[in-house]
C-alpha cells in the first residue's frame, strides 16, 4: 500500500488511506462509512443547491470501489 496519501493535506487523501485499509481488512460496512465521507469531502463546496456531480473518480478510487463491490458480493 502507498502511503503516500499520509502526506498530503486534503482530508480526502486522508479518508480514501482509511478507505484503502478498510477494504484490506475486508470491513465493507465501514468502507461504505469512508465512501459516503469521501464523496462528500471531494464534492463539497461545488455549486450551490441544485448541484449534481458529474465527473468521474480517479482511477484508483474506482479500483477501491471495485474491490469493496467484490468483497460485498463474496460475503
């Protein structure tokens, strides 16, 4: 695992490391907490009201997301 994320600032960077040791430890409750705080932390601030988010993850979030599907469907 990289932890690079440790370095950086960003509280997203943060959640998505926490993401990251969650789904090694495969807890899909608590990775599905660290998604839902991470979708808010990347997306906060953007737009006002009517605002839908319409960009993609990043690569390595949707391989996370794929591993935490993987994981839901095997237990």
């Amino acid at each position: 695992m990289d932890n690079s994320f440790l370095n950086h600032h960003r509280l997203s960077d943060r959640i998505f490391f926490a993401l990251q040791l969650a789904i090694e430890q495969k807890d899909a409750q608590i990775a599905d907490f660290l998604v839902r705080a991470l979708e808010q932390a990347m997306t906060r601030n953007s737009g006002g009201g009517e605002f839908v988010e319409r960009r993609d993850f990043p690569p390595e979030i949707e391989t996370i997301l794929s591993r935490l599907r993987d994981i839901k469907k095997s237990q």
